[in-house]
C-alpha cells in the first residue's frame, strides 16, 4: 500500500526538525488553538455531495456562506 514511502524517506524528511523544534512548533499550534475566534467571522455552512466517476466515487464536501449573511453574497 505504501511502497513509495519508506522508513528512509520519512527519515530524510523530518531530518531538518529536531526535537525542541518540533516540541515548539506542537505548543505553538496548542497556543493558537485556545485563541478566540475573529469577531464578525462569517458562519460557514457544509455539505456532503456526491459526485460520481468512472473509477471510484469520492465524498467531497461543499462549503460556503449561508445565503445573504454577508454583504458581498
């Protein structure tokens, strides 16, 4: 399945982050997750379509504004 991809590749990749990098990059990232949200942030509504092909049938999601909340819609 993922023959591609090697132990040595991965290892080749996160070479150039070390340990305390990675350490401040995981609390950077906690930190920013406890952040309020933007005000006027707009609301974004979600769904699921499905849209059909000759291989596979893949389930993307449509997300936009809700209709006429925000002044450019």
């Amino acid at each position: 399945m993922c023959d591609e991809h090697t132990a040595d590749d991965n290892e080749a990749y996160l070479a150039g982050v070390s340990r305390r990098q990675f350490g401040v990059m995981t609390g950077a990232a906690g930190l920013a997750m406890l952040l309020p949200a933007p005000a006027n942030a707009a609301v974004i509504k979600g769904r699921d379509v499905s849209i059909t092909t000759p291989t596979a049938r893949p389930t993307p999601i449509s997300l936009r504004p809700p209709p006429a909340s925000t002044p450019a819609c």
